[in-house]
C-alpha cells in the first residue's frame, strides 16, 4: 500500500529521507566493497526462517506450514485459536513492515515515523475517523470473528517479539520498532479499504466547482449522465434505451435539475451567502488533498462465473482480478489456511487474518467494486457564537468534538487536531483548509459515509470463507457494510450467482452529487436499500455473470445507486468474448447462443487481454475528422505525410484494437485522446479546473458523451479564435498536436512508435521515492499492455506527465475450476515477500507479465508432494 503524498508534500518528505538514504548508500558500497557483514545484519539477517521447528509461546498445538515455489504458504492446524495464530506469524514473517505502514496509514499515525510529510494524511483519517470506527465493529463483532482477531494479533505480537533485533530493514532505515498489534489494526486496515474504495466526495467537490464557474449549459454538459450504451450486471443492456433517451433529450431533465443551487428553497439564514457562492472556494480542494488519501477513481475489477455447460470440465469457472494500487510489496498476500471449521485458500489483506477473495471446499467467490454513491457532503451552518453548534430545522444542535493528538517525527509536541462531528458526520472543511493554506468557507462541510454509521467489514469475510451454499453465503454478505461490492459464486453443485453488497442510501431528496444543506430535513437518508431490493443473479438462463465495475442494473431498477459507475468498455470486451459478438448485450434470462467451451487457461488469457472496445466505438464517430489531419497539418507547421501516416495506423489498429505494448496504435490513440481531452476542455475550464477536473471528475466520461451525443457542443469550439468550431475541427487539431508530440519525443517513423515505451509499470517501494533506495527496493520499470479500458486493467492517470505509467492494476489474479480445486492457479505481481533479498520478492513478475499463472494447490496430497519448505511451530514450553 503506496505512502503516495501530494507534490507540495513530496520535498519535505524527500528531505526526511536523505540522511537514511545515505546511511544506505554507505552501506551498500561496503557490501560491494566486500563487508559481507554489513549487507547479512542489514538485508539477510531478517530473512524468516521457513525450515525447520520453532518453539513459539500463544500456540496451544503444533502447526504445520508448507510453502510452495512461490512462497504461498499452506497454513494446517489442529483448531481455529492456532490457525489465525499461525496465519499472524507467517504473515508477519513475509510482510510485518507492510502490515505496520497500513495500520498507520488508516489510524493516522503515519506522521511519527517519516515526520512532516505523513501529516496531510495523519490529518484527514483522524478526522474522517476510520480508527474510531474499527473501534466501533470491534465492539459488536461476534465471539468467533473476536477470536480470530485475537488469535491473529496474538501471532505478529509472537513473531515481533522474537524478532526484535533482526526487523526488516525499512524499520532500521526510518529509525522506529513495531508496536504490539492490537485486534482494531486489523479491523483499520479493512476500512482503509472500504475509503479507498467506496465514495465520490471528490467528485461531489468538482461538480460544485464546475457548476459554480462554468455557465449553466456547460456545466451541466460534464454532469450529465446519458450513459454510454453497454451491459448491466443483472439487468437489461443499457443501449437501446440510452440511445432513445439521448435522442430525445441528450442532456436529460434530471440533470437539469440537479444543477439548480441546492440552497434554493431550503431555509437559506437571511444574509447568509448561497451554496454556490460557499462551494466556489472549493475548486481546489481535489488537488490539495493527498494521493494516499483520496479514493482511486481508478481503482476497479473484474470477474465472472461460468454455468458447467460452458466449461471443457463440466464444472463451473470462476476467475477474478480486483484492480488496486500498483505497489511493492503487493496488496494482497496469498494464503491456504486449514483447521476444523475453515478451510480456505485464496488472498488476505496483509494486517488481517482470513482468505478474503478466493474458495473453500465448497464455494468459490471473486468480488468487484460496485461503485455505489455512499457519500454524501453536507453544508452546515454553525451558530453565530458557538462554533460547536449547528443549525437543524430552526434549532442549533451540539456537536460532538474529539481531541485528536498526532506525535511528528522531529517534533517536541504534538499537532493537536480537533475534529467535529456533527449530525452528519465530521467536519472536513478544517483539513482542507490546512492543506490549501486560505482562509476557511463561509461554511464548513460535513461527510456523511455509510462506513462510519454501521460496521460489518471484517465479521461478513470471516463468515463468508466457512460458507456452503447459497444460502449461507448470502446471509453472510447480507451484513456487509461498506465497501459495495459485487460479488460472484460458484459452488460444487454447479449453481452461478451474484448479488450487489454494501450499505447503499436511499435519499429523502437530492441525488448526492453535490453537496447539499445541512441545516434542513430535506436531504437526509430516510434509510438503506434493503439486501433483498440489491441486484441479483441465480442460475441465469444465459449461463454467464460478469461484472467490470459497469452500471449493475438496468435504468427501471427501482432504486437509485449511484451516477458514477465505469464505463462499460470493459464489460462489454469481456461479454464478446464469452458470448459471442453479441453477447455484451445479452439479457440474463436470454438462451446463449451456440456452446462454448472454457478452460481455467482461456479464463486466465482474457484476464490478460488488452482489447480497447471504445477505440472500435468511437473510431468511426472520428473518420470524417481524421481525414482532415493533413490540412490542419500544413497549417500548424507539421509534417502532413507524417500526420496521414499516424492517422492510417491507428484507423487500421482500431479495427482490432489490441493494445500490445509493441503496437504504435495504442500510443497513437491515447495520446490523441489526450489532446482532445486538454483541447477541449481546458481553455474554457483554465488551468485550475481542468487540472481539478483530470483528478476529480470523470473526463473520459465525459468527453465520450460529448462525441456521441454533442458533436456541436460548445466544449468544441475554441473561444480564441472568432470562428465556430465541432467536434471535427477539434478531433484534427487534437490529433495534429498529438503527431508533434510522438515525433518528437519517439522519432519521425510512426511504425516505430510502440505503446509500450510510454507505458510502462513501475512496482515502486514506499521508500523508493529517494536515490539509492529506488534501485535497491523498486522492480520495473517494465513495457505493458492494456489500459483502464481494458480487461487486462493497467490504468494511468491523464494529470500525470512522463508517458503514461500504470498506477492500478489487476495485480492479484485467480481462476477457479470449482471442486477440480487443484486445477485452479493465481498469480500475484510482483512477489510474496516484503524482504528485498528474499527470492519470492520478485519471483511472480514475470509470470504476471507474460499473462501466466502458477497452480493454486488445495489438497493434501498436491501441496505435500509441491512443498518446498515445511515449518512447524511448536508450543513453548
């Protein structure tokens, strides 16, 4: 999990940082110099031990760990207690200083070891408050998922406790030791998550923005939501009745009216100042938070199931590759865990005990993001003498305020931060204002997010890796709080399900996409869709469930989930490719048509794909424009052969738009899109917005609305010059600028431009950000294929510069043969290992980037016979 900070942030944090890199540096130059002593004290000696018998205090009964090639360790004990004890020290042995970062990350505590530069991050979860509420599950958590819990912390507490002269070197190189692990770091972690995850506050902060500096029309043009037409989860196929809805009305009444000030009407304190003039301030808030604190709009997954008629076995298929931060060591830590009462293999979230995503002996289940709206802003007005109060229906109500005490590494006194919570939730306005550096709103804001208000994160995975069947898997999921998922089954009887999970609100008035008054009723949450409304599959006559982050209902579901899903390029490559040609826009109570015939490795080649749908898509809305490039070339100065050129490859890529890192297509085609994306948006947005807008708003959207239902949009037409101009004139202009750029970056031979050269990954440590220490902990960087819009998700950000590098992907992939479970294989980039030298750091790299997998063994029988080491933990006596 990347310590990523924000640009302002970066400088201090590097000058944090130089004096241990150059402690490194020195020692590194002993160990090439000969001084094999230092680099085994420094880098070898916290290696673990993974042969052998140790003798550890807390266990109540030997356990067994077997590893694979791989490092996968398969954890088999005699009762639950040292299973979750065990499951802590191996976990410990592989990643304790992964586990330490991410329970300070989510507690806020991040400040005490690196100093100045993990205060932004320290400020806002202290104030959001993701500690206070695991505190809050810890104490209804049921007896078995708190002794799991304790089991588990028992462990990492008996493994740092053995090991406390021999800590992984990030310890030695930021100068601190682990504290003891406590139940609530587990349960920290899991909403950390459900943050990264779950919520559009940022969004909500952009559309205010751009509605309260763009003109009416304009503003609405990026709020608007016809979608683009593609599959539903569990509904109707979007694009019949998303091309009827933007042929009659392509901006939509709807969004006419979620445009209008929320403050009209509302009980608006004479004097005051409207919402639109309060929300003005905030245009700047998206840049000034920082990266490791903002949910990834990034972030996404896929999966899917497939009935036992389409599998060469006769046995359902189950694949999954959830998309997180690009990072080393991984997010996920492969595990296969073995007692009386659970046995489960599959993936953890280093820092919390249990398979999170994976199968048991029964059941194999894979989860996506559903992308709901579960945040909701709140504009409060406190009470004229009493900043501690706020107004509510004519009356002014307490707040509650919490002290909250971050320590600073280099710092004699603590940073005191006081957080308010109001009826809504906590005040976010004070940590904006910190980071921005101006002077506070007329008017603070308020969060309102369904992880702070019940709390069934961790108990509903406990649950769910001893489920059976159906039935006892969705009322395990039933509870699930936050984040939303989508989750797919497949049991050993042959049954395909899904079912959405996760706290959604039903709102009084509003549709939570900006923030709204605070100080009436009219916006409240009356309630929570109820679990058995959430969309749902069992059995489809269509005989295939996928999901990619797409719109999980059709546009008559009776409840509103949210505006911001994924586009549905991915889904739909996914759906052609188990369905056929059409099969993106199948029903689910639609016949399949004809039979086809899946392996576990064809599941796993098309988690690997990098088919661009939407350069198919949107390639013929653009051939009249492109045909223009060589005009807008000699009038811009360029090469017009080399534009023709450029513009032939990517039309001749587009019609099998595969986006291999060797292809010139892709690079060609993205940055384009680049420059139509800035073309068209930033002269009229300036720089600020625009840049807000790449970070908090959803441009691709947007823009692809704009070219198939606007093509006359204002957006097009460039205010500096006196004529009118379209999309056209914008296309070719864009793709002009995009010529001069590839040339002189790549060389004048468009033939020679590869995707790959400009998009590459990184698996970048927290502490490579400094010399040396990015040479010694980093892996990469490497050419790769995909995109965001492909279902081998390698997604990159628009604001960044420098190419295109990945920052989310599917790092962890899995697919099940279910009941054939020796037959199942995973992969997870780039190692198990947090420990430079260890040689499961890196071992999997390889294998993810060539789109391969490695067997993911659950018998007995297959795990002895592949064992590499055998450990037993015995009790000390």
């Amino acid at each position: 999990m990347a310590l990523a900070v924000s640009d302002k942030a970066e400088s201090h944090r590097r000058r944090r940082l130089r004096r241990a890199a150059v402690v490194l540096a020195v020692l590194l130059g002993l160990v090439l110099a000969g001084a094999a002593g230092g680099a085994y004290w420094l880098l070898w000696r916290p290696l673990p031990q993974l042969d052998g018998e140790l003798a550890v205090p807390g266990l109540q009964a030997p356990v067994l760990v077997l590893r694979d090639e791989y490092g996968v360790p398969h954890v088999r004990a005699e009762n639950l207690h040292d299973l979750f004890f065990a499951h802590g020290y191996v976990q410990a042995q592989d990643r304790l200083w992964h586990m330490d970062v991410s329970r300070r990350l989510a507690s806020g505590r991040v400040a005490e070891v690196v100093g100045e530069a993990g205060l932004p991050s320290d400020r806002l979860f202290r104030t959001v408050g993701l500690r206070r509420a695991a505190e809050a599950e810890w104490e209804v958590l049921g007896g078995e998922a708190r002794a799991a819990l304790e089991a588990f912390a028992a462990g990492v507490n008996a493994y740092i406790e053995a090991h406390a002269g021999r800590l992984p070197l990030e310890f030695r190189v930021l100068g601190y030791v682990p504290e003891p692990w406590t139940p609530v770091d587990s349960l920290s972690i899991g909403y950390y998550m459900a943050w990264y995850l779950g919520g559009n506050m940022t969004e909500e902060l952009f559309n205010a923005a751009a509605l309260s500096r763009l003109e009416l029309p304009l503003a609405v043009d990026l709020t608007a939501r016809p979608e683009i037409p593609g599959p539903t989860i569990a509904g109707v196929p979007t694009a019949a009745a998303w091309r009827q809805a933007a042929a009659s009305d392509p901006v939509g009444g709807a969004a006419r009216g979620a445009a209008e000030d929320p403050g009209g009407g509302a009980g608006v304190p004479p004097g005051s100042v409207t919402a639109r003039r309060v929300l003005e301030f905030l245009v700047d808030t998206p840049l000034a938070l920082t990266a490791a604190s903002l949910p990834d709009p990034l972030a996404g997954s896929n999966n899917w199931v497939v009935a036992p008629r389409f599998s060469e076995t006769g046995r359902p298929l189950l694949a999954n590759d959830p998309h997180l931060a690009v990072g080393l060591p991984a997010v996920w830590h492969q595990v296969h865990l073995e007692a009386p009462g659970y046995h489960a293999a599959g993936v953890s979230f280093p820092g919390a005990p249990g398979v999170v995503v994976g199968h048991n002996e029964r059941i194999a289940w894979g989860v996506t993001n559903l992308g709901a709206d579960v945040q909701d802003l709140y504009i409060e007005i406190p009470h004229p003498e009493d900043p501690y109060s706020f107004l509510y229906e004519g009356a002014y109500e307490p707040a509650r305020v919490i002290r909250e005490e971050i320590r600073v590494k280099g710092r004699d006194e603590p940073e005191v931060l006081e957080v308010i919570i109001t009826r809504h939730g906590p005040l976010i306005s004070g940590v904006v204002e910190v980071e921005v550096g101006a002077a506070a709103p007329d008017y603070p804001l308020a969060l309102r997010w369904t992880a702070l208000e019940r709390h069934h994160i961790y108990e509903t995975f406990f649950d769910v890796a001893r489920a059976a069947d159906w039935e006892s898997f969705r009322q395990a999921v039933s509870r699930f709080s936050a984040p939303g998922q989508n989750f797919v089954y497949a049991d050993v009887e042959g049954n395909i399900g899904y079912t959405a999970t996760g706290l959604v609100p039903i709102r009084a008035r509003g549709s939570g996409q900006r923030p709204v008054p605070g100080w009436v009723a009219d916006y409240e949450w009356t309630g929570y869709v109820p679990f058995e409304e959430m969309p749902s599959l069992w059995n489809p006559r269509r005989g295939v469930i996928w999901t990619a982050n797409n719109r999980p209902a059709g546009i008559d579901y009776g409840h509103y989930l949210g505006a911001s899903f994924a586009l549905p390029y991915r889904a739909i490559r996914i759906g052609e490719a188990l369905l056929g040609p059409e099969g993106a826009l199948l029903p689910p109570d639609a016949e399949a048509p004809g039979s086809p015939s899946f392996s576990v490795g064809q599941m796993a080649l098309l988690q690997a794909d990098t088919y661009n749908a939407q350069a198919r898509e949107l390639a013929p809305l653009l051939e009249e424009a492109l045909a223009r490039v060589e005009d807008r070339a000699r009038s811009a100065g360029v090469d017009p052969a080399l534009a023709a050129e450029a513009a032939r490859l990517m039309r001749v890529w587009a019609r099998e738009p595969f986006e291999a890192p060797d292809a010139a297509g892709p690079l060609i085609y993205h940055t384009f899109y680049e420059r139509l994306l800035e073309r068209t948006f930033r002269p009229r947005m300036g720089d600020g917005l625009y840049e807000a807008f790449l970070k908090a708003g959803q441009p691709t959207a947007a823009l692809d609305r704009l070219i198939r239902y606007r093509p006359d949009s204002r957006w097009f037409d460039d205010p500096a010059t006196p004529q009118r101009e379209t999309l056209d004139d914008a296309v070719a202009a864009a793709f002009v600028d995009a010529v001069a750029a590839l040339s002189r970056d790549y060389g004048p031979d468009p033939e020679s431009w590869n995707w790959g050269d400009a998009h590459t990954i990184t698996f970048a440590h927290p502490l490579g950000v400094v010399q040396p220490l990015d040479r010694l902990l980093n892996v990469g960087p490497f050419a790769v294929g995909g995109s965001g819009l492909t279902p081998q998700a390698a997604g990159f950000r628009w604001e960044d510069e420098g190419g295109y590098p990945v920052t989310t992907a599917g790092i962890w992939r899995q697919v099940v043969e279910v009941g054939n479970w020796d037959a199942s294989t995973h992969v997870v980039a780039p190692g198990q290992s947090g420990h430079r030298v260890s040689p499961h750091y890196a071992d999997q790299v390889d294998l993810w980037l060539q789109g391969r997998q490695h067997a993911q063994l659950f018998s007995r029988e297959a795990v002895d016979a592949a064992a590499v080491h055998r450990l037993r933990l015995v009790p000390a006596r």
